[in-house]
C-alpha cells in the first residue's frame, strides 16, 4: 500500500478565478475587517524554450499558467503598506515606501513593495495600501510564483493610484504593460535581490490566452504564436520535483556574469550578437583570448561551454517557432530534448531530479522533455499525447519513487490569459 501511494501522481489544480477573488476577498476582510477596493490577480509561467537566454538579449518562448496569484487590495491615505498573505500565519507585515530602498526589506514583501517603490521612481504618484494575497501557483516550484505576485500588486497598484498602464483585460496596453514589467523586474533584481532576467514578468503581463509569446529580449518586442496543444491531440506536462531552486542564492548569478565575462572578452554588448554561423569563431577567439593572470584552462572552458549554450539555445527557439508556424507541433520534441542537454551539459543548471523527471517522461513515451525555468531544481515539462497524460505522470511518480526522491506534483498547462 504505502508504495502504491508514493507513486500515484498528485496533481495541482488551478483555480477557477471567481474562487481566487473570492478567496483573498475572504482573506482581506478577516485580516483587515473591511471590505478591499478590489481583486487583481496575475499568471505564473512555464517556458517551452529559451532558457537563460534573457538576460544575454536572446530570444524566449513562454506562455502564461492557468495557475494565478491573487490579491485583494484597498488603497490607503499616507505611505504605508500593510501586507498579509494566505501562506504565511504570522500577521499583517508593515512596510512604510518611503524607507524602502535595495536591501530594507526581507521576505515575500520585498515583491510587493518593490513594485510600489519602483514605480514611484519611474515618476508616477503611488502612495499606500493593504493587501492580502493567496496563490495557486505552486511555490519555489520555478514557475514564477514570484513574478505572478509581482505582476498581481503592479496592476492592482495601476489601477488604485489611475496610473492608466494596464489597459483592459479585452484590450490590454502593451506600453503600458511593458512599463508595468519593467517596474516588475527592477522589484526582483533591487529590492528582491534576485538578478534575473525579465522574461517572467514580459510573459505574465503581455501574454495572451491560447498563444506562446515570442519574447525578443534584444529589444522587448513580442509576437504571439498560437499555441493550441489540445487541436493536435496533445498535451503539456509540468513535472514539479520539489527540489528546492532558489534564484537568490550565488549560481544564477554566477551563469550571468559569465555570460557578461565573455561577451565582454569578445568586444559585443550581449551573446545575441553571435550566431550559430558566426559560433566558432566566438568560442575559438575566447578559448585563444587572454583573461586574467593566472586564469586556467578549466575557466576558459566553463566560458566556452556558456556561450555554446546561449547560442545554440537562441537557435532552438527560431526552430521551435518555425515548427508551430508550419503546424509540426509534433516534431518540436526535438529541440526540446537538444535544449535539455545543453542546459544540463553546457549550461550546469540541470540536477538530479530534473534528469530523472525528463528521462522517465521520455521513456513513458513523451515526444519531447526539458527542464524549465532556471533551473537547480524547480520543474520540468513533457510534451505528451493527450490521452497519455496520466500514464507518463504515473512513470515519472514511480521513477521518483525508485530513486528513493520526494514525490513530486503535477499540472496540465494551457496557455492562460495574463495578469487582469
Ligand atoms: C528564471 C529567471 C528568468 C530566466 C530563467 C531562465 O526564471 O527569472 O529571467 O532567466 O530563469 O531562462
């Protein structure tokens, strides 16, 4: 019996958005005894392809989650920001904005206030609130729970002080939002503390329901690619290991600055400026380049390994793109087993339990598999027949289970509507 239950799948279900509203409705009234101004809520996200190619100026294919992250929020006279959160049973949390600066504020807050702080510095007029949030998109899980709380509060805030970026939910503001996102991102990188790219927030802003977003990171632009698995049969497993992934600590970090290092070697303002014509080239000049003194050749060949990555990574994403314009959903597997390796040989951002994850989807029969995300834990995805959806989860649950790792949790993604 207990290994039986070990390995049958636990699945994550999104909920429907009246319940969302109607949950941090319920949550803002109990903890604050009032009724808030409003709900606001925004999607996490998975990514089909284009990993660790953002913040090199790459290109990137995400789409949003039906798993959202909700809140209620009231605007206030004065400056301050009281904070409470479903997760979390240790009271309202008090930040005043004018004190928040990089580094005064700790914990979930940060996003929330970040938000607030860094659009005040982009001039506009945001004073205080109260907020309560709650979330079904899974924690820590690498499906951006951080930007989807981020992206909630930015168009909360746009909509309490009339900021007017957001747009409608039927007729959305790309400018507007664009800025929204920017004021996101400067949230997680400064106030945060976590250097991420910017792909997160971009997807759970701008992205449109039933559509992949083709994310330029060169220079922001978008182009929505339909994205309907479901008219071809298919499906889009996510593969949650429960293996803790934390963006904050050293290793993100450190794939960023090699990637600066090396473009900066190279004399180029980002890796997007080299293709896979012009690749050789690049790895050959950085592998005969000088670096610092004393530097080995295992250095050199970690930056040879990165931009092999980036470089190949960005061209998967005009394969993957040019496939589902040609309607061969089918054959995108491909690119996803090849971006997989890349990451897990020349990136170093894979683990054991994203191996094992994508190597049981496989083995139950999925087309194609790859972590997704930042990696070092966090989720995987499988591209799967429809009707083999239970089967392939059932593999990969047994496979975790034969490996002696903790269970881990499973959810069918669409491509979902964006923060609204
Ligand atoms: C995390 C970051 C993104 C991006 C991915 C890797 O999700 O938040 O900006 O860099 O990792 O593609």
């Amino acid at each position: 019996m207990e290994q039986q239950h070990e390995t049958t799948p636990v699945w994550v279900q999104a909920w429907d958005p009246a319940e969302g509203s109607e949950r941090v409705r319920a949550l803002f009234a109990d903890r604050f005894g009032a009724e808030p101004d409003g709900t606001w809520s925004a999607p996490g996200r998975v990514n089909l392809i284009g990993e660790h190619t953002d913040y090199n100026g790459g290109l990137c294919l995400p789409f949003a989650l039906p798993h959202r992250t909700y809140v209620a929020v009231r605007r206030t006279d004065g400056d301050a920001v009281r904070l409470v959160s479903a997760q979390e049973t240790s009271g309202v949390r008090e930040v005043a904005l004018s004190e928040v600066a990089p580094g005064t504020v700790s914990g979930w807050p940060a996003y929330v206030v970040g938000v607030a702080w860094a659009l005040r510095e982009a001039g506009h007029d945001v004073g205080g609130f109260d907020i309560a949030v709650d979330s079904c998109v899974p924690y820590g899980a690498g499906l951006s729970s951080s930007a989807a709380l981020e992206c909630a509060a930015a168009v909360a805030i746009d909509a309490l002080y009339g900021l007017g970026l957001a747009g409608t939910a039927e007729q959305p503001d790309d400018a507007g939002r664009t800025a929204l996102a920017e004021a996101s991102i400067r949230a997680e990188n400064e106030i945060a503390g976590a250097s991420t790219g910017g792909m997160d927030q971009a997807v759970s802003l701008r992205a449109r329901s039933g559509h992949a977003l083709l994310l330029d990171c060169r220079d922001g632009s978008t182009r929505h690619v339909p994205f309907d698995l479901s008219a071809h049969d298919l499906a889009l497993l996510v593969i949650d290991t429960k293996a803790e992934h934390a963006l904050v600590d050293g290793q993100y970090a450190a794939r960023r600055a090699a990637c600066e290092e090396a473009a900066s070697r190279l004399g180029i303002a980002t890796l997007r400026e080299i293709d896979l014509d012009g690749l050789g080239d690049a790895l050959a000049a950085l592998a005969h380049g000088t670096g610092p003194v004393g530097e080995g050749r295992d250095e050199v060949e970690v930056l040879v390994r990165r931009v092999r990555h980036v470089v190949t990574e960005i061209a998967r994403v005009e394969e993957f793109v040019a496939l589902l314009d040609d309607d061969r959903v089918e054959e995108v597997g491909a690119p996803m087993d090849a971006s997989h390796a890349s990451l897990r040989d020349d990136y170093e951002v894979s683990c054991r339990e994203l191996d094992v994850a994508v190597e049981a989807a496989r083995e139950a029969g999925a087309l194609g598999a790859r972590m997704t995300g930042g990696g070092f834990g966090g989720s995987a995805i499988a591209l799967v027949r429809a009707g083999a959806v239970d089967e392939v989860a059932a593999a990969v649950a047994a496979a975790f289970a034969a490996e002696g790792l903790h269970a881990p949790a499973f959810l069918v993604a669409t491509a979902s509507a964006p923060a609204a």
